[in-house]
C-alpha cells in the first residue's frame, strides 16, 4: 500500500454509494491520490445525506451497499495500493425517530435499559417534573394541546409486538410493566390472560429477558383475531376518559413527551450542539467505548480500514484520553491483520478547531487536525492588509453593526440564554453542588454563579480547554487567564470574587486533591461540563451565527478561521509551515470540507476584494443605489437589512459562475435559486430578523424577492451588468489566488486533502450547495487529454487548468514522496520590485530537493490579463536569492521550460513565465 501522501474526501449517501465509487477509483489513482477518505460509512438514518446520524454502530450503513459494498471498494482500492479512511463519529447518535435500538431500548425501560448509560443523561434533575424521567422535546406542539387533539395515539407494532406512542416520525415505547393495564382494557380473554403475564413482569429478575416471548406471544395473537383494536379505544385521547388514561400511562414511563420549544431550556441530557435528535455518548465508559467502536475494530482488523478522523473531538468528556485509549486499541490490531493490509502506522486526525495562538496537543498521540487551521494560514497569506481599514469601514458605515469581537460576545450570550440555555443551566447547577460542598462556600447563591459563568463562556478565546485530574495543563492557562479577564470587565465588583470561585474551580483546584468521596465526584462533573459547554457555545455563536452577521469581506469568515485577524504575512505562513513540520508532519491540509461556508475558489475570489478595498466600498454604495426599488419597507425595518443586503453582493460576487451571462435566462435562474438556499440559511443562522426557531416569513419572502429581482427582472439589468462585471474584474486574480492555494496545500509539510470534485474550479455555497453531485465523467475525460499549458491558460474557465495542476504536483508527490513528507521547510529570499508579491520556499530532503514559487496579492500585476498568467514581463528585476546553487542538468520546471541557470539567482519572469505558479524539481 502507498505511503499516505494525498486524500480525496468522498460524501457517500444513498444516491453516491460505495460501490458507486468503485469505478472511480482508477481516476483518483491516476489524480494522485493514494488514500480515499469518505464520510460516515456505520448505519444512518434513513436518507441521511452526511452520515453523522448513526442508529446503529454495530453494521455498515446498508443504504451505502453495506459490508459487501465496502468490500468491493477496497479490494478496488488494493488493485492500485490506494488505501481508506474513514470518518467516525463518538461523540453523539441519532435519537428520536423510531430507527435507533439503543434509544428505543432507553425509552422502553429506562434505567434498567443496558444501555441507560450509554448516553449523557442527568437522571437526577432539580425539576420534580423530570425526577427519574428523560425530557423528549420532540413534540410538534405543546404536550396537554398534542394530546388533546389525538396528535399521539397509542398504537401497536405488529413486526415487533409492542406497544408504542407514534407522532409523526416518532415512536415512543410503552414499558412491558404497563402492558398488562392495556391489555386489561380489552374484553378478549386471552389479551386478559396475557396480561397478567406482563404485570407479572414487575417481579421478574429478569424482565427484558422475560418480556421478549410476551411479545411474541401477542404479536401471535393479534394476528390471529385478537380483539386489541378495543384496548387501545380505551387510551384514544380525543374522548375525556381515554385522554385522562392516556395521560397516566405517559407519565409512568422513563420520559417525559415536550414540544420541541421545551429543549433549550429544560433539556436533561446532552446533545450535539442543539439539535434534539442528536444524543451525546458517554465514550469515557469502557462499556460505551467498545460497543459503538466494535465494528470499527473489526474493520481494522480485517485490512479494510486504514485510518480514522474523528468528529467533534470536543464533545468528549475527556478527548485526550480517548486519542490515546483509541491509539492503543488500534495499535493492538494491527499485527492481526492481512500480509496485503499491513501498515507501520495507522493514522488518527480530530476535527479540531484550533483558537488565536492555540495548538493541538502532542500527548494525544494523534497525527493532527483535519485542517481547519490551514484554511486559514492560506487565506490569511492571500489578503492585502491595505484593504481592512476600507473595508471595515464600510462595513461598520453600511451595516451600523458593532465589530467581530463584539458580535461574538453578543452571540455567546445569546446561545447561552437561548439555544444552549438548559446545558447551561446544568453547568450553573453543577458549580452550584461544588459550593454547597465547601461551608466557605455553601452562601454563594445560584444566581451569581450564573452570571460569572456566563461572562467566563462569553470570553473563552478558545473552543474549549482540557482540565483533568491534576488541573488545567499549562498549554491552556493563557486561554483561561484571558477568559478571566475579560469576564472581570463585564461583571460588576461585586460578582468579581465569584470569579475568583470559578478559577478554583475549573482547574486550578486539581480534583485529585481532593479524598474520594462526593466531593471530588462533583467537581470533577462540573469541570467536564463546563468543557463541554464552551465548544459547542463558541460553534454555535462564532460559526453559526457571527460569521452571518459581521461581513467586512465573507472570504475571512469560515470554519476554523480567526475573523477578526484580517491578513497575515509570508513570514507567519513559513513559521506555521515550520511548526506543523516539527510536530504533526502528517498534518491534513484542507481548503475545502463538507462544512466549509463557501467553496475554496470562492474565497479565493473574494480575498481579491482585500486589494480593491476602497474601489469596493463605492461599489457597495452604487449597487445600494441601484436596488433601492428592489428594497422593502416592513414595521420591523427595511428587507434586506443594509447588513444582509451587504452579504448579498459579496455572496454574488464570490460566487457567479465564470461562464454565467447576464442574458442567460435558465442559468440565472438555476443560480437564483442557489443563492436563496444560501440566503435563507444565512438569515436564519444571523438570528437578527429571522431564525430556525421562529422563521420571519416575510422578511424572508422581501430578501428572496431582491434576489429574484436582482438576477432574473429585465428592469433591474443595469444592477446586474454592474455585479457580473466586477465579478469579471476578479475573476483572473481569484483563479490565480485558487491556483496558488491548490498549489502550497499539495508543497507544504502536511498531507493534502482534496474534496470531492474540486480538482475543477469550486465555487460552492454553504451546504446543502457544496454538497451537490460531481461530474467524474467529465473530469476522468479531461485528465486523459493532456492538454497544453497555453490550450489550459486559454480556457482557463473550464478548469481543466486546476486539475492539471493537482495531477501533475500530486505525481511528483508521490516520485519524492520522503521529500515532502520529512524534507526540511526552508523560506526563500526573495528581492526586487515585486519582492512583497511572491511567496517562496524550498523542500530540502536526503538527496533531493524542490522550490516552491507562488504570487500572492498580485491582481495588479495580472494587469487586466484574459488569463491568471503575469505577463513576465511584470515581475521586472523580481528574483529569489537560493542558498544554493541550481545546475541546469539536475532541476527542471513541473510547469515550464528550461528556466534554471547556473547561478544562485532565479528570476521571477523566467520561473514564471508559462503558468501562474512553478514548482522545480531536482533530479538525479
């Protein structure tokens, strides 16, 4: 099997399955690819599209062709010595529903379910209406209103023989104890006779072993003429009798039925951010951890798994300590596997957003981050700092919304007293136990550990710390002491002592110091509460809701990306370079992911902006002028807000197809309706004038009508024209921006991570829109031409020029792959007029070595080119100084000519004289 030197991420569903790829996996050989790396493979719920929604770990998602499915791609995968890695996910599952038999083993018999403590439930709740029972806020409406209008019958499962509550897609059991009052209700004497077996149950030692032929024996029965029809008439909630019985059933089972509106604030146990039907696992549990793992293992085992990236690695109770039990597990079964499957070393990845300054630990034992934090190092390279005061500017003129850093605190407090009020509330009530243990404490009222808690949250610059038994590593103290502070700003003197409580608390107070006992029990729950709250309250305000709300330029708001940093230079992008050598070589490099809020080409477009600051801002102003018919005035303020009406342009601008005409009626439709998927998601998650909660239908039908104006009315084609033409004027710069991030993502030390279909331009949206099916036909066609480097730059639109690119550097990737996996990062001088406008380093490795030359903020040079190609003319005196001499017999040019000379000097005219960027190559 090869080295892992490159991944191509793959979303399978049930309309892109396993064996739908199959066939693609010479193309991805031929790309250079040597590992496919696919979503969720485990069993998903019914059409999910992502596969994050696991009902059962224990088999591979039948939808997806199941085991067999899997098999045939890898043995596809072994025909080219191309490897697999797979996403997991352990940190939650789906709940709800009726597809999940864990979950439906929980309803059904609560605690005594063996699988009561695989999720994250707080049994014991300070609400005496939860006492012993799981909040399901599932409900369309409120409970007393849902039943009342029959919205929850009481039904049976012939296939299974149990009795359950459906709404909906929903199906809530009824515990086998309360059968027998059922069954009882019937006038047919064998239902009678079996019901006493059911209560019978209560004294049972084993009543889920002993409750299964029950089952049977009445599924038997009904089938055969049983009058069951009759018992459940007795529990019809529309009549005052059934509605009262119906009632006292519910409130004898392990739950508690709520509208959804109820999860926010009363919700008893953990979810994946705030989605409801998504339950968090306890995989601290040794009992949790092998069983939703089992499958896994045996996959690995077997040679058919050959890495794993982990989601949500901080969801977990105790990340750190599951990388390490997992590295060790894994390194167990890898002696066991196949002669043709065996690996020295399987790689691990978290999906890790890492904050301002901060690092992925090492004693994690991991191989790194899926790559968020390159994104980043990347856009921040290719943004002109000249344009963030203009820029910023208008936006704060335009909008009148306060700066990034102020919208974050703002949305924190808002996720925190809306969305994630209940988790919280739970993490209030925890620090609340820790106080009553200490009588120098046990004053300290609920309600100023509130407010200190929230204004700590509020500030946390990271998305989470990771305290443990002996405290708060030193890694992450910095991030802490700067939370406290700028919590001490928002609280008055008088909640400051409190502060002083939590920072005690919270790791500073390691709870191994304390006896075993209560004590350290509660402390202990309440730090690792405290971690899980912070990362899904920054996702949730900063990913889900700034990022839609703050807009001085859309290319520097994206997962993982530190907004309010708007540029960086050369030297950070070498040292950060330098560093992921040093420590996680192996490190992904994504500039695209299934998560991303626009495509990689897309904020390549838009960083162009970052050079034109002051042209666009009187652009914001002359479009604003031009669609003022298009404007709506509602009693809540003008649609689209300035704000909204702002994302918009730079949303159109970022994204318009290159071959996209203003006359075109059926592509500007089609892109219309594209840009409406993206807008009412962005005014949803904004949560300004309109959310997922409580949609504002007309503000949403006014945005949707100024796009529809905007793109498809005759009247409004000077607004139009105007758009398409700036979008024409950065469209070079932005493909030469796409051009050099394609190409540092596939030179730097790191493993490039490709997604699925971006070997061509990507001009996505957020998802659903970066989600959509690929063109493999077309793109395996075009690998196979070989098309010049003039026919590519010549139509450089159809992007057969970016695949050329990918294939050729991923080759040489993989003829040096030591070379750029271990070779030593060094940063080029670079001299001469255009010195600032080049980016440059070489890979120095045992014998071999290779030169890396891109542009960067170089749109002025292209000078009004129809191609990203600089006339070489206009790089002037520009030359990298090497520390080395080149022989022209040993280096040559992956894209160009005979380019080196004896000499110490390279200049930029000759090195890029016929591509956009070059790669050089020692030879023997």
């Amino acid at each position: 099997m090869k080295a892992l030197t490159a991944t191509q991420r793959l979303q399978f569903h049930s309309d892109f399955t396993l064996d739908d790829a199959v066939p693609l996996v010479p193309y991805f050989a031929q790309l250079g690819i040597s590992h496919l790396y696919a979503s969720p493979i485990l069993k998903a719920r019914a059409g999910s599209r992502h596969g994050y929604d696991v009902v059962d770990p224990t088999q591979v998602n039948p939808e997806l062709g199941g085991e067999a499915a899997l098999e045939r791609l890898v043995a596809a995968l072994r025909q080219h010595g191309m490897g697999l890695i797979v996403d997991t996910v352990s940190n939650h599952m789906a709940v709800g529903g009726a597809d999940n038999p864990w979950w439906q083993s929980l309803l059904t018999w609560g605690r005594r379910s063996p699988y009561a403590e695989f999720f994250d439930i707080q049994w014991h709740s300070s609400d005496p209406l939860l006492a012993g029972q799981l909040l399901l806020p599932f409900l369309g409406n409120d409970y007393g209103v849902a039943l009342k209008q029959g919205e929850l019958p009481l039904a049976f499962d012939a296939q299974q023989g149990v009795l359950q509550v459906e709404h909906y897609e929903h199906r809530f059991p009824i515990c086998p104890l309360d059968y027998g009052w059922i069954l009882a209700q019937s006038p047919d004497p064998r239902l009678q006779a079996l019901a006493a077996h059911f209560t019978a149950l209560r004294d049972s030692a084993e009543p889920l072993a002993d409750a299964s032929p029950l089952h049977a024996e009445l599924a038997r029965l009904v089938e055969e003429g049983a009058d069951l029809q009759s018992a459940l008439a007795a529990f019809d909630s529309r009549a005052e009798a059934g509605f009262k019985r119906l009632h006292l059933l519910l409130e004898r089972q392990t739950y508690r039925l709520a509208s959804w509106r109820t999860a926010a604030d009363d919700i008893n146990w953990r979810r994946f951010f705030d989605i409801n039907e998504l339950g968090g696992l306890r995989v601290e549990r040794a009992t949790v951890f092998e069983a939703t793992h089992a499958k896994l293992f045996e996959l690995i085992e077997r040679g058919l798994i050959d890495g794993l990236r982990i989601d949500h690695i901080d969801g977990l109770a105790d990340p750190r300590a599951y990388c390490r039990k997992l590295r060790r597990r894994i390194t167990g079964l890898l002696a066991k596997r196949p002669l043709q499957a065996a690996v020295e070393h399987f790689p691990i990845f978290v999906e890790k957003i890492l904050g301002p300054g901060e690092h992925l630990h090492r004693d994690w034992l991991t191989d790194g981050t899926t790559g968020y934090e390159f994104m980043n190092q990347v856009s921040l390279l290719q943004h002109d700092p000249c344009g963030e005061v203009p820029l910023t500017e208008a936006w704060a003129n335009i909008s009148e919304r306060p700066d990034f850093a102020e919208e974050i605190r703002l949305a924190r407090h808002l996720v925190l007293n809306a969305s994630l009020a209940g988790d919280c509330e739970s993490v209030a009530q925890a620090l609340l136990q820790v106080a009553r243990d200490d009588l120098m404490t046990r004053d300290l009222t609920l309600g100023a550990i509130r407010r200190a808690l929230q204004a700590l949250v509020a500030h946390y610059p990271v998305y989470r710390t990771y305290f443990n038994a002996c405290g708060r590593p030193a890694e992450d103290e910095a991030f802490f002491q700067q939370a406290l502070a700028n919590a001490r700003q928002d609280l008055g003197e008088a909640d400051w002592p409190l502060l002083e409580h939590l920072e005690r608390w919270l790791g500073g107070q390691p709870w191994r110091s304390l006896p075993p006992g209560r004590a350290r029990k509660h402390l202990r729950h309440a730090c690792v509460r405290f971690q899980q709250l912070t990362a899904p309250s920054a996702a949730k305000a900063v990913e889900d809701t700034a990022f839609y709300r703050s807009a001085r330029l859309l290319s520097r708001n994206d997962v993982g990306f530190e907004a309010e940093q708007f540029s960086a230079g050369p030297e950070h992008f070498h040292n950060e370079s330098q560093r992921r050598l040093r420590d996680f070589p192996d490190n992904l490099l994504a500039t695209a992911t299934h998560d991303h809020k626009r495509g990689e080409d897309t904020r390549a477009r838009l960083a162009v902006l970052s050079e034109r600051g002051a042209w666009l801002a009187s652009r914001f102003e002359h479009w604003r002028e031009l669609a003022a018919p298009l404007r709506a005035t509602l009693e809540d303020g003008p649609a689209p807000s300035p704000g909204d009406e702002l994302l918009l342009y730079q949303t159109l601008l970022g994204s318009w197809p290159l071959d996209l005409e203003t006359d075109d009626e059926a592509g500007l439709r089609q892109y219309a309706e594209r840009v409406r998927q993206w807008q009412q998601k962005a005014l949803r998650e904004a949560k300004l004038r309109s959310s997922w909660s409580a949609p504002n239908e007309a503000y949403e039908a006014a945005c949707a009508a100024m796009v529809d104006g905007l793109l498809l009315d005759p009247e409004n084609q000077q607004l139009r024209q105007s758009l398409a033409d700036a979008t024409q004027l950065i469209a070079c710069p932005g493909a030469l921006n796409g051009l050099v991030q394609t190409l540092l993502r596939m030179t730097v030390p790191g493993v490039p991570d490709l997604y699925q279909g971006n070997e061509y331009w990507d001009f996505s949206l957020v998802d659903p829109d970066n989600r959509r099916p690929v063109d493999y036909a077309c793109r395996r066609q075009t690998l196979d031409d070989g098309a010049s480097l003039a026919d590519l730059l010549r139509h450089w639109q159809d992007g057969r020029i970016k695949q050329t690119l990918v294939a050729r550097v991923l080759d040489c990737r993989l003829a040096h792959a030591e070379l750029f996996q271990r070779g030593a990062y060094l940063p080029l001088n670079v001299q001469g007029r255009h010195a600032d406008k080049v980016l440059a380093f070489a890979r120095l490795g045992e014998g071999q070595r290779a030169i890396v030359v891109a542009p960067r903020l170089a749109s002025g040079l292209l000078n009004g080119a129809a191609s990203p190609l600089i006339p070489a003319q206009n790089w002037d005196d520009t030359r990298l100084i090497l520390p080395f001499t080149l022989s022209p017999a040993t280096w040559n040019g992956l894209f160009g000519g005979a380019v080196v000379s004896p000499t110490r000097e390279l200049k930029l005219s000759a090195v890029l004289s016929e591509f956009p960027v070059n790669l050089l190559i020692e030879h023997a």
